[in-house]
C-alpha cells in the first residue's frame, strides 16, 4: 500500500514501538524505561499536530471530507491521524 510510506504515517509507528519498548523496560531499567516513553509520547503529540496541518493542508478534499477527517483527528488524536494517513489513499481518491 502506497499510503503506509508516507513519512508521517512511519513516524508515528516509530513513536509506539519506543513507548512501548519504554513500557517494557520499565520493570528492569526505569530512567530508560521512562526515558522512552517520554520519546514516543512526544512523537505522538508531534505526529498529532502532523496530522492536523495534513488535513487542513490537503486540497484534494471536499470541504465536508475535511471537516470531518479534522474532527475524527481533534476527537481522537493519535488514533485519528493514523486512521486518516490510512484511508486517505490518493490524490482525487478517499475513503469516508
């Protein structure tokens, strides 16, 4: 899937598998443990307003599709923007 290799998509899965492996080592090393979680928690947050600025910059949106795409990312923040860098497939061509 074309979708999957855009950079914002791939910088949000590097941001969950870190505050995971944070999350994990926090039973054996605490300050990386927690270090790590801090890296993919502000991943997450800098992936957020990633997401925020692709939706409001995209031009091959209707103005409804946008509305809605910046709904679901504001309401759901991490979740939201990775489903949208999901279904958004294509210039001309989105899934709502």
């Amino acid at each position: 899937m074309i979708n999957l290799r855009k950079p914002a998509f791939i910088f949000s899965l590097i941001g969950i598998i870190l505050f995971f492996i944070g999350l994990y080592m926090l039973s054996e090393n605490p300050s990386t443990g927690t270090t790590l979680m801090y890296v993919g928690v502000g991943m997450a947050v800098i992936y957020w307003i990633w997401s925020v600025i692709d939706v409001l910059t995209a031009d091959d949106l209707k103005p409804f599709q946008k509305k809605f795409w910046l709904i679901i990312v504001l309401i759901v923040p991490a979740f939201g923007g990775a489903m949208y860098h999901i279904m958004h497939q294509r210039s001309k061509k989105i899934v709502t």
